[in-house]
C-alpha cells in the first residue's frame, strides 16, 4: 500500500502548467551526472535545484538556477500552493528528460510532490510498482520511505518534485 494522494489540475492549472513549461523551454539546463538517470533517444537529461539546497558542508543556500531565473521557482510555488494549499516545502527540483531507476530518497523531511510537463508520452511514476500518471496532475507520495522510478517515455518531459529539506 502507497502514501499517495492525486490532486487533479482544473483548467486554469493547466494553463499555468502550460506558462511554466514555456519558461522552462528557456532555460538552458545542465546536463546530470547522477547515477540514477537513465538516458533514452539520445536526449540529454538535466536536473537543477530550486528553493533551497543543501551544501557539502551542511548549510543551507539559494541555488544558482534562482538566481538565474528568479521568476520561476515563485511562479512554480503560487500553482503548488494553489492546488495543494497546506503541503510545507522548501526546496525541489525541475528534471529535463530525465528518467530515475528505483530508488529512494535520502534528504526529503517528508513526502515529495511531483507533477509533469511537456510534450511527451509514456513517463509514468511508479511507487512501490504502482503507475501513476503525472502529466497535468500533482501528485504526492513518500519518497524517502517509497522505492519508485520513472516509465520510459519520448519527447520533452519536465517534471518538477518538490518538498521539506
């Protein structure tokens, strides 16, 4: 049995998903290292923090993508807090083509949301081997307690996850 909790987006949500994937069209990403990614149709995947991130010496810092972008991580806050008005967060991540092996996550205080962007098919997240669509939805689930990982898809898929660090 899994935490999770689906929050449907209702027209106006999509149509503020559909403004930040314009604004994340601009954004030029770095590609990632992490060694849970997978690559597919030669796309390059890429992760940037937002909110806060945790340094190697243990503190606390705003990443160098808000400050690039400051318009987009406040932009990213109003949709969740809309939506999902009582979830605590403080920092995420926006993925670019990126596709996770199961795994669970270490840093996260509590459950994660995550919800998905993009001209693309396929991408589902599983939990706990459970697919669950993401496209145009929110969903929330335990990923520090949860295995899960990403369906193969094509196409541009962004997915934003969000929670407490």
């Amino acid at each position: 049995m899994t935490s999770v909790k689906i929050f449907d987006i209702d027209e106006k949500g999509k149509e503020k998903l559909h403004m930040i994937k314009e604004m994340l069209d601009t954004v030029k990403f770095q590609t990632s290292g992490n060694r849970k990614v997978l690559t597919h149709d030669n796309a390059r995947p890429s992760s940037m923090p937002v909110g806060m991130k945790k340094e190697l010496n243990g503190t606390y810092a705003l990443p160098t993508f808000d400050k690039q972008y400051p318009e987009i991580y406040p932009t990213i806050r109003d949709f969740v807090n809309k939506y999902v008005p009582d979830f605590d967060f403080n920092a995420g991540y926006i993925n670019k083509n990126v596709q996770m092996i199961p795994h669970k996550d270490k840093n996260n205080c509590d459950t994660s949301l995550i919800f998905g962007l993009g001209d693309y098919v396929g991408g589902r997240l599983f939990v706990e081997g459970v697919p669950y669509d993401i496209k145009n939805r929110i969903i929330e689930f335990d990923g520090k307690r949860e295995e899960h990982w990403t369906e193969f898809f094509t196409g541009c898929r962004y997915s934003v996850v969000i929670y407490k660090i």
